[in-house]
C-alpha cells in the first residue's frame, strides 16, 4: 500500500513537473494570472489522471472539484470579455461531469468526463488562441 502510494506521488511530481516544463518551454505566455490559471488547470488534469490510474478515485474526485471551482469562478468575473467568461463556463461544466464519474468509481466514465474537460479547454485555445498558429504550421 505505502509502495503504490510513493508510486503515485512519484508519477504525479514528475508529470507535473514535465507538463508545467512543456508549457513554460512556450514561447509565448500569457499575461501572470491567465498563466497561473491555466496552469492550474492543466496541474490538476496530470494530478486526476495520475489519481484515476491508482483507482485513487477519492483523490480524482476532490482535485476535479476544485477544477469545477476555480472554472466557474472565472466565468462569472463580471470584468472579462464575454467569450472568456463563456469559455471557462464550458471548462466548468465539463469538470461537473468529472466530478460525478469520480464519485461513481467507474474509471471509464472519469476518462471520457477527463477528454471532455481537455476538449473543452482546447475548444476555447483553438477559437481565441491557435488560429495564427495552425497557419504556421507547415
Ligand atoms: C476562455 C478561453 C480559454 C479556456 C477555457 C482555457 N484556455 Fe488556456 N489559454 C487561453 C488563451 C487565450 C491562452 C494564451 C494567452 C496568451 O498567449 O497570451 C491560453 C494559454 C494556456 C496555456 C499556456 C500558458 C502559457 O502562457 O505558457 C496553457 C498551459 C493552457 N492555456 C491550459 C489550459 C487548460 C488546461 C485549460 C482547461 C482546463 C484551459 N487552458 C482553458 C484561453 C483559454
């Protein structure tokens, strides 16, 4: 039990480690608390797929509604533009679903609530941010 408990911690410091190296290794950042809150939420993706495979589905569940939090108290700051509070509404949502398949135990459903928590954040990078992006591409 304390082995796979290490082990876990071990694969969620790396992956955090590895995922938060990828985004800094961007060129281009966005303005701090943006960067913090995206980076947050890319965190707690890497620490609920780490806890899913350990079947940590506790664990899953508490990380996923903190997600579900910060999500919606992003999209109800009256001061951001329409499409970004929209946005981050939809990140919500997505994470309420995680949340329910966290707590049903059913790992299957956290992956396909987990895709659509990535889909929703990707839905909001490729409208407001990739479009310049996958011009450069080739
Ligand atoms: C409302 C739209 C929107 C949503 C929703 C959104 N993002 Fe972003 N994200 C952006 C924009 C725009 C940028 C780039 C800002 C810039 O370059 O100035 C960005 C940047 C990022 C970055 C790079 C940070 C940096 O500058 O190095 C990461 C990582 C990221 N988002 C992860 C996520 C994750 C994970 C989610 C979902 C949990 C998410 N984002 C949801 C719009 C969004």
């Amino acid at each position: 039990m304390k082995k796979i408990i290490a082990l876990s911690i071990g694969v969620i410091v790396a992956a955090t480690l590895g995922f938060s190296a990828a985004a800094v290794a961007q060129k281009k950042h966005a303005p701090k608390p943006v960067w913090g809150a995206m980076v947050g939420g890319l965190i707690d993706l890497q620490s609920i797929t780490a806890a899913m495979m350990v079947f940590d589905m506790k664990r899953a569940a508490t990380i996923a509604e903190g997600l579900q939090k910060r999500e919606t108290y992003i999209s109800n700051i009256a001061r951001l533009p329409e499409p970004v509070r929209k946005g981050h509404g939809k990140v919500a949502e997505a994470a309420t679903k995680l949340v329910a398949a966290a707590k049903s135990g059913e790992e299957q459903d956290v992956a396909k609530a987990l895709s659509g928590v990535m889909q929703a954040c990707n839905a909001c990078h490729y409208d407001l941010r990739d479009a310049e992006r996958r011009k450069k591409m080739k």
